[in-house]
C-alpha cells in the first residue's frame, strides 16, 4: 500500500515513462511534485494518489528482438510497430475470410479485453485490489449485460431457431425480466457488499464500472448489428478509421508543423487535413471494391434448415450500379457526362468524413484520460502498441455512427422481427392490421384487386 | 474553498455523519471515532459538504414553537407527508399532461441535486464549462427519449406537421449528433491541470443521466398504459415506507443491515404484510374506474388526451376458485378478483423485498460523501432525490414487468414500421399474416365477406 500511496512520481525516470506525449506535460508534473499550489494540490489531495507506473518490461517478443537488436532504438521501435500493424491486418483479413460467426466471437473477445483494461486501470487508481467481491461483481456486471444484449440480438436474428426450441422460447419470452432479474441480484450483492470504511472506494468502482459496461458493451453490440446488416458496414468502417490512423500519421511525419490540440501535441493540422482526404478517397475505392461481392454487401441471414449462416441474396439498390449525372463544374474538368457509381460509394464518403473529423477526437478523449490517471498505455497486450484499448479508442465512435447512420437512412425495420410482433398482439389487432395492410397493398398494387387467391 | 477542505471532527461534522435518517439517533455517535476517523482516511481528501441551514418555513415554525424540538420535528415531518400526498392526489386529478410535467420538473431537480453533490464532492464549481456540459448533456438525453415516446404516441400528429416528420424520422441522427457535440466540447474544455476532475465529473454526469433519466422515461411510459400503472407502484412504495416505519417505530427489535442502524427486521416484515394488503385494496379500488385502466391516448381531432375504452381483460372482474385451505376457513367457494390484483400482488411485494434496495444504496452514496441528505428542498424530508430514492428501481419493474408479462407491442407502432418496409416485405408479412389468420378461425369468415 505504502508503493501506491506514494505521490509526485518516484524519481524522474518513471514520471517521464508516464506520459504518453512526452514533450508536453512538464508544467503538469512540476505542478503536482510537492508544489503548495492551490489547484495543484488540490487535484492531488482531491483524488486518490497517483497509480504506480506501468511495469515497463520490454514485451517484444523474442523472436522480434534478435531480428532488430543490430538497429538503434528508434528504428527497432518503429520496425516492431511496423511489424504488429501488418500482423493486426492480416489477422483482420483473415476473420473477414472466416466469416460471421468467427467475427462475432472476435468482437466478443475483444470487448471483454478492453473491458478488463479500464477496469484494471480502476483498480490501481483506487488500488481496491481488497476491497470484497468487487472483481466478482464487474464481471457478473459483464455478463448480464452481455445477456441481455445478445439475447435480444439472438430473438431478433434466429427467430426460427428460437421458435423450434421450447426453453430458447420461454428464455426469449421472458428474456427482459430475466435479464432484470440477473441485474438486480447483482445490485443487491453490491448493496450487501458496501463495508463500513470503502464506501466511497465502493461506489467509485461501481460508476466505473458502469460507465466501461456503458462505452464498451453497447458499442460492441451495435458493432454486431451492423454486422448483421451485412460485412461491408462492418469492414468499411473500421478499415477507414485504420487508414485515418495511418494517413494522418504519415502525413504528420512528413509534413507536420501546426500543433493540432494541446491535450496531443503529436498530431498535427497537416496530418488532421491529409488524412481526411486521403481517407474520403481511400473508402471510395475500397467501398467500390467490396460492393461487387455478394458476400460483403448481404445481410448474414441464418438458415434454420441448414442451421448456419448464409450470405446470399439479392443486392439491395444502394449496391447496384447507378448512373449520376454530374454536376457542370466537374463535367467541364473531366469531360465525362456521367458516371457509374454505387450508391453506398456516396454513403462512405459520409462515413469517411466522419472517421477523419469526429473520429479523432475519440482518440483525444483517450488521450485526456490516459493523462488524467498517468499512464502511457492502457496495458501492454501488443508490443509497440498497447493495449487492445488503444487500437480501438477511435472505432467506438464510429460502430455507432454507424449504426445510427444506417437506422436513420438506409435501413427499415427489420422484417422478421415486426412479423413477431404481429404474432403477439391480439387478434382483433392482428385483423385490423391485416385490414390496413390489404388495403395499402392493393392501393400499391401489389395485390390483385379481386378475389380468387388462392387459399 | 477554506470552507469545503475544513477536516476533521468537530461538532458539525459528527452531525452530518449521522447520515440515513434523520431523527435523534445515538448509535452513530457512539463509534464515532474509529470508524468516521478510518473512513476519513481511507477515503482520501474529499471534505464534507456543508450542511445547509434550517428549512423550515417561519409559519410551521410559529405554529409548533411551543412543543419540544422532538416533536417539532415529527410535526414537520407529519405535516410535510400529508402534503405531499395531497398533491399526489391533486396532479393526478389534472390528468396525464400534468404527470408528464411533474415528473419532468422532479427528474431535473434529482439530476440538479446529484449533479450538486458532485461539484461539491469535488470542488469542480470552478473548472471551464462544466455546468453548461452537464446541462446541456440532461437536455440531449431527455430530447432522445421524449422524441421516442413522442414519435410512438403522437404517431399521427407527428404525421401530419412537415417539420415533425422530419424531425421524427431522423430522430435518431439528430440526438446523436447532438450528444456528440456536447462530447466534442467536453475534449475541447480538457485543461492541463483539471483532467482528473473534469473526468470524474464526465463519468459522474453519466451515470446520474442513467440512473436519473432513463427510470423517469420509463415512469412516463407507465403512465402511458394506464394511469393505474404509475399510481399503484408509487403508492406501494409509498405504504412500505411508512408502514415499515410504524411497525418498527411500535415493534423494532433486531437490526436489519448495518448501513442503516435504524431499520429492522419487524418492520421490514410488517411493511410487506401490510403493503401487500394494501396493494390489493387499492387495486380494487382503481381496477373500477376507466380513468385509470385505459391506456392514454392522444386524439387527433380534438387535440388532447382521452383516457377512455373499454377496459381490457385485466380490469375485469372475474371468479377464481379459491383454494381447499381458504375455501375452509374462509366459506366462500369462489371469490371475484380483478386478475389485476394478482399482478399487483407481485408489484408490492417486489417494492417491499427490493425496494430498500435502493434506499440502502442512497444510504451508503450518502454514507460515502458524508452527506445528511441530498438537499434541503423539502424541510423535514431532505431533498427529492431523498423520497425518490426507492422509486427508482419500482419504475424499472413495472415496466420490465408490463413488457413481460402484460402488454403486447404497440398496434400503432407495428403499422408504422409495416410501412416502413420494402413492398415485396410486405407482401411477405401479409402472407403470413394470412396463413396465421385463417390458422386461428379469424378470416375465413371474413375472407367471404370481402368477396
């Protein structure tokens, strides 16, 4: 206890490996060091002390250090960073290759890591290691969101599997008041819990834990449903933020000048403005690219008769091939009278430029909080990069523009799912229903206007 | 700011520590010192919030200057209860429009004096933005959720004006965007040395919006099923209390939980009793009048609510034979019940068993602050967040409970995403509709008719 109480940073060399950004922050450190400072001490007695930093062991791995050890530092650092990022990729072409059950998984995986990182970080920050039943309760926490949220995707999704199966159907029935049920229980434990000198420690550890469950479970849920809607929203997505990542940072390293933000002083306005056009472009080849294949632009359907996923349909109009005249200033530039577009090529413009401009400052938003509470990293799981958190600090916005991009323009209701809501309802409502709903088709003409069809 | 970081035990800090009830209580005091000293301790460098000064309104004060500060105090509190339960009566006799506002006003004043505590705890009164941040944050949520429940239930008012439609089928965008802007800001308003603290509140405004905000929309959208359903469960809340109160005012032995001293066991027991009795009778009571069964509706032609149908299934008096064991002690063979007394059955017990939940929690948030009560709004009674405090978790079981057990979908909702859909979906869905139908004995019937 008397390691983490410890305040102002045990000696230069561990403050230093603190900070993320190294050059700024020097009037942060010298502020809080033993300063009488009104504010600055007031931060630091406010909150609990400072975290220990980081172990910071050197976790490349072996095989990658004999590789590097004949170049400096700095380039070993940037090879093992060069190297991890093609690693991720190539991992992530290979779970697009496996297909959607494997990428639910991996979203699963990965939301449960990043939920251990920041909860982990809560627990040095408040060193409540001690304190009882609270890892118990986080996780328990977890896993009734979890069920709720996947419960409610199964129902919508695999209606008809659900339908067969007696108890999958009292579960989907009852799935809410269970789910509530689950919840409740752990917020008695927690009430049961409270010791008479941590309350506060306590109730800490609870916000914090559910403002994770908040950031980290819903967005993976909605990262999932688009999914669902089918792998491109999925892939573009997340291949733009990547790119945003890497195109703002080239161009940063090549041309940077103008700080952007002060919370990160290494991002700069060229590298900001760059990677926003090199992204818009970037997903429109991309968009085009991915747009021709059934199994990217499908929604994962699940076949009850075959009992796996099938990805085939027919395209819907946004991945059809469609003629845009253009407008005369770029008609006089390029001399073409129109030109053949996908339409969702249009929607990713929208979604690029939202990973280039709003994106960011998800990243920022991390930055502040890995300053606010002294750590570098979020944790150490990819050499060179840190933690899982750290990669996907900036997809979170985007899983849920995303989702609600697709709500709010493309999609409608889903199909299966108002088909159920039909069935539960009453039959004098289902009749009038039906009513409104023949009426509406033969006014669309969709219906044969007499009778005669057969029963 | 010399104020707030003022530690240690004086006189006025050993008062606000008594936390929980008010009340002369002496059990707190006696331990004073280990516990309250290791808390301080433990709980790093956050001072005690001040205690605001006496409430109470100079007419109650003159009318009870002659009794004892005891009873003065039980006077007020008396006092105080009868008045707010008039008003209770009074706002549901203005009708659903009202509760909807009142509800808003009490959802806004939680939030205030949660978000209060919070500054307080953490001195933020100074930090850049922060107030303007965390209103504006209640504003973007409460806009989501009132635009939801406006769009399911104002379905064809919305229809009708241009700018609402637009309004209601980019809802979902818009708030979105909103939300964003706010936590644009707020990474904007980052400043060197406050990140902490301006964190700590980013998480605390959060958690209060979801604690605060998302149980009020789910009141309203109890009160939307029927008025019944948002003035049972807080009545029941209601009787707990002060039934758990009595019976462990006149029977109080032995100690419920040691984060609040001043509950036991028979009163716990004697409120559950008695809650449930109580549920029934006034579910009796109410099952008999439409103005509380129907569901709230919203006329378009005459531009205003109407609460009148005909009373589902539910509301409608029906015989059960009642069991051997009661049938003999009781003589009767069969009884009539409103099935909706059964189901309030359920409702009371979970606000007597669960309920204290949540007044254990507010218990120990206070406990852990080293606050006497969340305000002074009501003199006698603490804050609101001090008398809602148990009804929090009743809303969110009524409505878990309603969506489990009672209600189907919407109808009108169910159109409106019917016609939302693609033609060849919907001729889809029309065709299983049929198949479902004619399954069921509804249509052929009618099938003939049509023709």
């Amino acid at each position: 206890m008397t390691e983490l109480r410890k305040r102002g940073g045990g000696g230069d060399p561990d403050s230093t490996e603190n900070l993320s950004d190294k050059e700024a922050d020097g009037d942060d450190r010298l502020g809080l060091q033993g300063e009488a400072d009104g504010e600055g001490d007031g931060d630091s007695k406010a909150d609990t002390p400072d975290i220990p930093p980081t172990t910071e062991t050197d976790d490349t791995p072996q095989c990658l250090n004999k590789a590097l050890e004949g170049l400096p530092p700095r380039w070993k650092n940037y090879w093992v960073r060069g190297v991890l990022s093609l690693a991720m990729i190539s991992g992530f072409f290979l779970i697009i290759y496996l297909g959607p059950v494997t990428l639910i998984l991996v979203v699963m995986t990965v939301q449960i890591k990043c939920f251990q990182e920041i909860i982990t970080i809560g627990y040095r920050v408040y060193h409540s290691y001690d304190l009882p039943w609270f890892r118990t309760l986080s996780w328990y926490f977890l896993i009734c969101v979890n069920y709720f949220f996947y419960g409610e995707t199964v129902a919508d999704y695999f209606g008809a599997l659900v339908q067969r199966e007696e108890p999958l159907q009292f579960l989907a029935r009852y799935h809410r008041f269970i789910s509530f049920a689950l919840y409740l229980a752990g917020f008695c434990m927690f009430v049961l819990s409270l010791v008479k000198k941590h309350y506060r420690l306590q109730f800490y550890m609870f916000a914090w834990t559910h403002v994770t469950l908040l950031i980290v479970v819903t967005q993976s849920h909605l990262v999932i449903q688009n999914l669902f809607e089918g792998m491109i929203w999925f892939i573009v997505p997340i291949s733009i933020v990547i790119c945003n990542d890497i195109m703002a940072y080239l161009f940063g390293f090549f041309f940077g000048r103008t700080p952007l933000i002060k919370l990160s002083p290494k991002k700069t306005w060229e590298g900001f403005i760059g990677g926003f056009f090199s992204t818009v472009v970037f997903a429109f080849v991309l968009a085009y690219l991915l747009s021709q294949f059934q199994y990217f632009v499908c929604p994962a359907g699940y076949n009850s008769d075959t009992n796996r996923f099938t990805i085939e349909c027919e395209p819907s109009d946004i991945f059809v091939l469609q003629e845009y005249t253009l407008p005369a200033v770029i008609q006089n530039t390029l001399r073409w009278k129109t030109v053949t577009l996908y339409p969702f090529q249009i929607h990713s413009i929208f979604l690029s430029a939202f990973a280039s401009l709003i994106g960011p400052f998800g990243g920022f938003f991390a930055s502040g909080f890995k300053r606010a509470f002294k750590i570098k990293d979020f944790a150490n799981t990819i050499p060179g990069h840190g933690g899982i958190m750290d990669r996907f600090d900036c997809q979170y916005l985007m899983a849920t523009f995303t989702h609600v991009y697709i709500a709010s323009f493309i999609r409608g209701p889903n199909p299966s799912k108002v088909l159920q809501q039909l069935l539960v309802l009453q039959p004098e409502q289902q009749l009038s229903i039906f009513h409104s709903l023949h009426s509406h088709l033969r006014e669309r003409g969709m219906l044969p206007p007499a009778a005669g069809r057969p029963e | 700011m010399t104020e707030l970081r003022h530690r240690g035990t004086t006189d006025n800090d050993l008062q606000h520590q008594q936390s929980d009830d008010k009340g002369s209580e002496n059990e707190l005091k006696g331990d004073k010192d280990g516990a309250s000293d290791s808390e301080s301790k433990a709980d790093t460098g956050v001072p005690e919030v001040p205690v605001p000064p006496d409430d109470t309104p100079e007419v109650l004060n003159k009318a009870l200057s002659g009794l004892s500060s005891r009873w003065k105090n039980w006077w007020v509190r008396g006092i105080l209860t009868l008045a707010m339960i008039s008003f209770f009566f009074l706002i549901i006799y203005l009708g659903p429009m009202v509760l909807m506002m009142i509800v808003l006003c009490v959802q806004i004043k939680c939030f205030h004096e949660i978000i209060t505590i919070g500054y307080s705890v953490y001195h933020s009164y100074h930090l850049p933005w922060f107030r303007t941040l965390s209103w504006y944050f209640l504003l973007c949520v409460n806009y989501f959720f009132y635009g939801e429940t406006v769009t399911d239930y104002f379905f064809t008012l919305v229809q009708r004006e241009e700018p609402l439609r637009i309004l209601s089928k980019y809802h979902r965008f818009i708030s979105f965007a909103l939300y964003l802007t706010g936590f644009c800001m707020f990474v904007l308003s980052l400043v060197k040395k406050h990140y902490r603290l301006q964190f700590y509140m980013f998480g605390w405004t959060h958690v209060t919006l979801l604690i605060v905000v998302t149980q009020s929309h789910l009141i309203i959208h109890n009160l939307f099923e029927g008025m019944i359903w948002f003035i049972v469960p807080i009545s029941c809340v209601i009787c707990n209390d002060i039934m758990a109160y009595m019976f462990g005012f006149f029977f109080g032995r032995t100690p419920l939980i040691k984060l609040s001293p001043k509950k036991t066991w028979e009163g716990f027991i004697g409120g559950f009793f008695s809650t449930v009795v109580f549920g029934i009778l006034l579910s009796y009571v109410m099952a008999g009048y439409r103005y509380f069964v129907c569901p709230v509706e919203f006329n378009n032609d005459s531009n205003s609510f109407q609460v009148d149908c005909e009373p589902p299934e539910l509301f409608q008096l029906q015989d059960y034979a009642l069991p051997s064991v009661l049938e003999s002690l009781t003589g009767w063979p069969t009884v009539r019940l409103y099935p909706f007394q059964i189901h309030s059955i359920a409702l009371s017990a979970f606000a007597s068993i669960m309920g204290p939940f949540g007044g254990f929690f507010a218990s120990g948030f206070k406990r852990a602050f080293k606050i006497k009560d969340f305000a002074n709004t009501i003199p006698g009674h603490g804050g609101i967040m001090d008398r809602f405090d148990c009804q929090y978790l009743m809303a969110t079981f009524v409505n878990v409970y309603i969506a489990s057990f009672i209600r189907g979908p919407n109808p009108s909702k169910v159109i409106q995403q019917l016609l939302a859909l693609r033609p060849d979906q919907q001729l889809h869905i029309f065709n299983s509709l049929k198949a479902h139908l004619t399954e069921k004995g509804l249509l052929p019937a009618l099938e003939e008719a049509a023709a």
